[in-house]
C-alpha cells in the first residue's frame, strides 16, 4: 500500500518458502535496513545506494534490482498484493465498506509490527523528502491498477470503468493520507482513529457538522 510500511516476515513465514523466496526477502530487510540506519547517522540526501549497498553487504547492482531507485526503498512495501488477496478472500455478499474495513485494518495490524522508530522515520521521510514524495505518489498508479482488479471482480464492474477509477484512487489517496497527516502531526494522532475516520470519509462524504 503506498505506502504503509513492508511487512514483518517471522521465522514461520519463511520456513513455508522455497529457498530462493527466503533469499530475496532476507536481502530486501538488509536493504532497508541498512538504509535506515545510514539515514539516521546522516541523513537522507548524504546517503548513496553505493553506502547502502557496503552496509548490506551486497553489490549496487542487487540494490538496484530490488529497488529501482534510492526512493523505492522508503516507498515500496509488500502490502498491495496481501490486501488484494484478503480483498479476493472475503465472502461475496459481506457489504464493500466492511470488506474494506477488514482487509485495512489488517494491513494496518501489519504495520504496527514493524519497529516504532522505523515506522516514524518512514513517515517522516515521506512528507520531508520531495523526491520520496514524488515517487509516492507516482506509485500510487501501479497499486491503483491492482486494486481496480480486485474491486472489478467483486462489483462485477470495468476495472478500467470511469466510476472504478474514480473510486479506487480516491480510496488510495484517502489512504496515502493517512500517513502524510500521522507524521504532520508529530505522531499524536492513534491510526487506527485516522484509518476509521479516513474511511468514514470515502463512505459518507465530508461530515455536514463542523469539528
């Protein structure tokens, strides 16, 4: 999800995985990793995938291979394909509001598992770094695509419908935003309150009474 946070994989979770697939996420988390730790000593901009690359102990090359970009790393996760799963996974006449409540609120479970600090720094990054929040919002494309798949299947609609499109990236950016307003507000806010309210918003429109 554009940009929640890469899940935690336990030691079960990977034992249920060939050989290879443990591989590639083990050399993922010290990607990251390594990048977060480089970026609190230094900073973002003084950070290069040359550094992160030594740190990871890999080569530039399989930095690049997992991550297109510097930004790839702070932005990408692994929870669009979870959320259009469990999405595919709920019962066919559970109300489309209460599926989305579910398969959120799950991803969201997910996100709290990671490192706090972590978590924060991410965030941070995503409203202070143009470039990070330039790259944000241009994936937000290839997880809107995803998601009008999974939305098509369940309503029997278009995935390429005018009122699909319209209402899958209204439902991501209501999401992105979540984030953007979390870090913004120095962290006060619980995001479960902002995921429900974020929510209510997509459902019913802007409140008619004022706060």
């Amino acid at each position: 999800m554009t940009r929640m946070t890469a899940a935690r994989t336990s030691s079960a979770d990977l034992s249920q995985l060939g050989l290879r697939e443990r591989k590639k996420i083990r050399t993922r988390t010290a990607i990251r990793t390594a990048t977060y730790a480089l970026i609190r000593e230094q900073g973002y901009d003084a950070t290069t995938v040359e550094q992160i690359a030594e740190r990871a102990e890999v080569s530039p090359s399989t930095v690049f291979r997992y991550f297109p970009t510097k930004e790839d790393i702070v932005v990408t996760d692994e929870f669009d394909p979870i959320l259009v799963e469990e999405i595919r996974k709920r019962p066919a006449d559970e109300p489309w509001m209460d599926t989305l409540r579910y398969v959120t609120t799950t991803a969201l479970g997910l996100s709290l598992q990671e490192d706090p600090e972590v978590l924060r720094l991410r965030s941070h990054l995503m409203v202070q770094v143009p470039a990070v929040r330039s790259r944000m919002l241009e994936s937000m494309s290839v997880t809107g695509r995803m998601f009008s798949e999974a939305i098509a299947e369940r309503t029997g609609r278009d995935p390429e419908g005018f009122e699909v499109r319209v209402f899958t990236m209204s439902l991501i950016g209501g999401l992105a935003e979540i984030t953007q307003y979390w870090a913004e507000h120095d962290f006060r806010d619980d995001l479960h309150d902002l995921l429900h309210r974020a929510l209510d918003v997509i459902e019913h429109g802007l409140p008619t009474e004022k706060p």
